[in-house]
C-alpha cells in the first residue's frame, strides 16, 4: 500500500503480517481513530480483521488493523475492535493477554468483540452452541462491557493445520473443513459499527 506521508505511516514488515496501515506519531491522536486488533494463527482472522478495516475506510473512518501482539498500548485510540480466531473453544494465549493487560483502557472506550472459527452451514452461534466467549475471559469481558460480541463462520484449511489439530477438529470439535466466512455478515457487522461510531461523535479518552 502506498502513501502519500512516508514519515506519518509505516507498515509491519514480519513475515506473514498484513496490515492496512498502521500509523505512528501524533497521527494516533485523530478523533474517530478506530484500531481493528486481531490474533490469528492460520490467517483466516487476519483476512476478516482486514475486511473490517476495509469497510470502515469506506466508511470515512481513520483505522488500523494490527496484530494483538503489535499494539503495545490501545490508549490512543478513540474505538476499538478486537477479533480473535477459536481453537477448541478457547482464544489464543495473546487475545486473552491483551484483553486482562487493557482491560481499564478497553473499559473507557467503545469496543466490539467477534469471535471467527465454527465451521459448516447455519447460525454460527447455534453451530458453537450458544457459545460466544471463553469462560475463562467472560469476567473480563463483563467489566469492559463491550457494544456487541460476535461470532463469525471461519476456515479450516487442513493443508495448514498439524495432525493433532487435524484430529481434534475431526473427532473432538467435528466440524467439517472448509472455508465458511460469511463477508456479508461480516460487512454488515461491520456497517452498524462505522454508523454506531458516526452517531456516538467519539471525543478525546485519557
């Protein structure tokens, strides 16, 4: 992606890390600045994460999409959106970590949680049986009070997973592979989010 100010904006060179920018300097500091913080292994979260971003940009909002283990410090930012891919039922050691190290800073703002990983046809809710959060992270999640939690079809690519996660997905979870994203969920999602943000008129958090 280019830029038109070098200096104001740089990109994740890590291997494997796409972003759709992220900003550095006073840039942080803009009003309406929404960060789209995501944990992924495989890719599939990065890929809905980078689509939320997208549709906020549309929007007219300012965002960054960054990996949970890039953002040293979410304070900055006016909203946040955090997404984390689903592994047996539990999130990843990092989404859980950046969720109790934040937790006052998340409280103070607007946040939007989603879930991706159920794979197969229907409600992805009803395919996780009512799940919407780890138990361990609920209490936390309680007290930051977030706008909305989702959960979103996702993609198992068995040419990407280990024998053992292979096998649980086939006799533990059994859930069909495949990818199952639905981008219009996602983007519709995503719409009341940049509607919610407009209407709010975020001012300035500590």
């Amino acid at each position: 992606m280019l830029t038109q100010n070098a200096n104001l904006l740089r990109f994740d060179q890590r291997p494997g890390v796409r972003n759709i920018r992220i900003k550095m300097g006073k840039e942080q500091d803009m009003e309406g600045n929404i960060l789209v913080a995501y944990a992924s292994k495989y890719g599939a979260t990065q890929e809905i994460a980078e689509k939320i971003g997208e549709v906020l940009h549309q929007a007219g909002l300012q965002a960054d999409v960054l990996p949970v283990a890039g953002v040293r410090d979410p304070s900055p930012y006016q909203a946040v959106i955090l997404g984390s891919a689903v592994y047996i039922g539990q999130w990843p050691k990092d989404a859980v970590a950046f969720l109790r190290a934040h937790e006052k800073t998340l409280a103070a703002r607007p946040v939007w949680l989603f879930s991706s990983g159920p794979t197969g046809e229907g409600d992805p809710v009803e395919l996780v049986d009512g799940w919407r959060l780890p138990a361990g992270v609920r209490p936390v999640v309680d007290r930051i009070r977030p706008r909305d939690t989702a959960v979103f079809h996702g993609w198992i690519d068995p040419k990407k997973i280990n024998w053992i996660e292979k096998w649980s997905v086939q006799n533990l979870v059994k859930k069909p592979f495949g990818d199952f994203r639905d981008w219009d969920t996602i983007v519709n999602w995503t719409t009341q989010i940049a509607f919610a943000v407009k209407e709010t008129e975020l001012s300035p958090v500590a």
